[in-house]
C-alpha cells in the first residue's frame, strides 16, 4: 500500500461503491477508477467477507486503463 500511496480510505472506498466485481472463488474481487489517482489506473481489491469480517487480500492498481 505504501509503494503506490493506497490509503484505507481508497480501499474502504472500492468495497463500498465499486465500479465493477467479480468473484474468483470464495473471493470477491472489486475494481474502482479514482479521479486523479494512480496515474489513472483502476484499483483493485481482492477480499473475502465473513458474518462479522471482511479479510483483504491483496490491493493493487492494475496495468491496465480498461478491463473487461
């Protein structure tokens, strides 16, 4: 999260009023583009959710502009 200067706002963000989700699995995947952020990039956050927690996986900007 450091190396790309993700915040927990950014993520909480993703999870709330994603763009776009998918799921892989047990996990969910969200994607959320931010208006001058992450050179434009979308966000992704991969995270299961439990009844009382939700468990991040992993957060990264894709590479990609555009996904499908």
């Amino acid at each position: 999260m450091k190396l790309y200067g993700i915040t927990l706002d950014d993520i909480s963000a993703s999870i709330l009023a994603p763009d776009t989700t998918q799921s892989e699995g047990s996990k969910l995947v969200a994607l959320r583009k931010f208006r001058n952020k992450f050179s434009g990039y979308p966000l992704k956050v991969v995270y299961e959710e439990s009844a009382e927690d939700v468990l991040i996986i992993t957060v990264c900007p894709l590479k990609k502009k555009v996904w499908r």
